[in-house]
C-alpha cells in the first residue's frame, strides 16, 4: 500500500512517537505514540502503539474520531531486520449510519517491514 510506519528514538521509559503515511487510500500524515519494552532480552521486543486517524495535514473531517491500536512484537528476521508482527485493533467512530459492532475490526498476524528514524 505504500504505508510507512517512522518511530521515533525509544526513550528510557519505552515511550515513542512518530507517524504513519500513505499515498494511497487514506493519504495523509497521522500521528503515532506508543511504548516498547525499553530493555529487551534477545532479538524480541514488544510493542504497542497507536494511530490516529486525523492526518496533520490537508484537510479531515472534525466529526470523525478514528483509531488503531497495534500490538505485538519486533523481531530480527533471517537477514537481521526488524519485522514487526502485529495485531490491528481499528475502532471507527459511532454515528447514527454506523453501530458500535460495525465500527469495530480486529485483525491478526500482520507482517510488517520496520523502518525507524531518529529524530
């Protein structure tokens, strides 16, 4: 999808922040803050964050107050690069044309390439 998921410098709490963009369907630059296991044993951290759907820039809709929660692990692959293994938590906002049940999906087993940056 052409998604990019930056995060920060872990700090020595295990808290972080970053964003998430795209150029594709949900175009924008949106806000990431999460916290990870700031000592990790291994060549497993784990980790959790979330995304909020109102992107920094261009314009959005006030009314919609959307939101995902990821969380799982880092792992080293076989060449020695990060890949996250995560679990997606997407929670829509409630309307009069969504119900509470609709605005909620959950999905499980996602891969994704790590990038990171300082910042």
């Amino acid at each position: 999808y052409d998604s990019k998921l930056y995060i920060g410098p872990i700090a020595e709490d295990g808290t972080f922040s970053g964003n998430y963009s795209s150029t594709t369907g949900a175009t924008g630059d949106y806000p990431v803050v999460g916290v990870a296991d700031p000592s990790p044993i291994g060549d497993t951290q784990t980790i959790s964050f979330s995304v909020s759907w109102k992107s920094r820039v261009g314009r959005y809709d006030p009314s919609w107050h959307d939101v995902s929660s990821f969380t799982g692990l880092v792992k080293l692959n076989q060449t020695g690069k990060p890949c996250l293994k995560l679990n997606h938590l997407f929670q829509q906002s409630i309307q009069k044309s969504v119900t509470g049940y609709t605005a909620t999906a959950l999905s499980t087993g996602g891969d994704f390439t790590f990038v990171s940056r300082s910042k």
